[in-house]
C-alpha cells in the first residue's frame, strides 16, 4: 500500500502490478499462512484501484469513454491481481512441501494435502469432539434462539436486506462506479466459505480477515453519498 502511494505511477504498469503481488502472496504464504491472508490481497488492491480511479477522472475524458474504462479496469485489476497473488501463494507453499522432501526423504505431500483436506473441511473440534459443521452450527442456533426469537431474527435480517436494496438503488450510478469496493468486500466471506474449518474452529483471530470488509462498505458509503462529480 505505502509503495502504491509513494510511487504512484507504479500503478500504471499492469505488469509490474502482477509482479508486485506475485511476491505478496509468496511473502504472506511464508509470513501469515491462515491467519489473516486475505488482508494482504484486499488492501492493497484498494488502493491501487482507487489510485487508478483518482487518475482516470482528473483525465476529465469524454463521459462514454471514462465510464466504460471505469466499470472494465477495476474488475480486470481484480482478476490478475488476485491471479498473480494467489499464483505466489500457492507456489511457496508446495515449493516448501518438495524442498522438505527432497532434505528429509520424507514424503510430505501426503501429510499436507491430509492437513489441506482437514482446513477445508466440514469437521470441528469442539469440546474436545470432532462434531460436523451442520452439528456446530446447529447448536450454535440453539443458543441464539434461546436469546432472541427466530423471527425477530428474520425480520432483523429481512429488513437490513430491504434498506440496503433501497441504499443502492438511490445510489444506483454511484454504485456502479464503486461496485469494484463491493467485490473486494466479499473476498473475506469467500475466503470463510472455502477455508470453513479452519476459520470457525480459529475464530478468535480468523475474524479480523472481516477488517477487509469494513473498510470497503464504509468506503463505498463514503463515495455514494457524494455526488458522482465531486469524485
């Protein structure tokens, strides 16, 4: 993020951008495994998108052209970015798998794709237990429902569903200017989704990945409620 700010112009070159996050996830892949990952991907693409953003309309071009880069550059920048950071990611971890096999003469594939199966798993140690997801979450209701009514619940979750359609159809034009902060938003339930063991079972720190998505909602409210010119 500093070297996106500090050097501006760094974010003009789509291919150096690749580079830059190829060598964050093999740094995070070594550093920050499963704790908070997601944060390494997700910020820094904040801000190179919104610097690119920043320049695409003090250019002041014609309203056809700067809207159609605007809504085809964010989500581009996603795609390799997060290609090329998730490539770095993944390298380093294997490459450390063949390097231990090769110094130990020990087979360890099968001991870490036995570990990548059990992270993504739909099994919890709880209480000392290994119960299934379904089972966890189900008892997890139980003790909500035994505070809150169901339907209190729903009506609570039906109506935040209602005023953030009515938000983003009153801010329709902004929104489609700023989608790409909502994208990014979600990178963290995504991450939740596929690393589901992992995740629940470590939640006392797992859930700072949810940082991610606060910054963007606030920051995509902040941009909403200005008027499209004042950008």
């Amino acid at each position: 993020m500093a070297l996106f700010i500090i050097k501006p112009e760094y974010t003009r070159r789509k291919d150096l951008c690749i580079y830059i996050f190829f060598i964050i996830g093999a740094i995070t892949s070594y550093m920050d495994f499963l704790t908070t990952p997601v944060l390494t991907l997700g910020m820094p693409l904040v801000t190179l998108i919104a610097i690119n953003e920043k320049k695409n309309y003090s250019k002041q071009l014609p309203p056809s052209i700067n809207t159609r880069r605007h809504q085809q550059a964010p989500l581009k920048t996603i795609i390799y970015n997060s290609t090329a950071w998730g490539a770095g990611y993944a390298i380093l971890w294997i490459l450390k798998w063949c390097i231990g096999s090769v110094l130990t003469k020990i087979n360890i594939f099968d001991s870490a794709m036995h570990n990548a199966k059990l992270r993504v798993g739909d099994t919890l140690i709880f209480n000392g237990k290994e119960i299934p997801l379904s089972d966890f979450i189900h008892l997890m209701l139980n003790k909500v429902y035994a505070i809150i009514s169901p339907w209190l619940i729903i009506f609570i979750i039906v109506a935040i569903i209602v005023l953030v359609a009515l938000y983003v159809y009153k801010h329709w034009e902004q929104t489609k200017q700023h989608y790409w902060l909502l994208i990014i938003a979600m990178m963290p339930v995504a991450w939740f989704i596929v690393m589901k063991n992992h995740s629940i079972q470590h939640i006392f720190f797992t859930w700072r990945d949810f940082l991610l998505t606060a910054w963007c909602l606030i920051a995509y409210l902040c941009l909403t409620i200005k008027k499209t010119k004042t950008i």
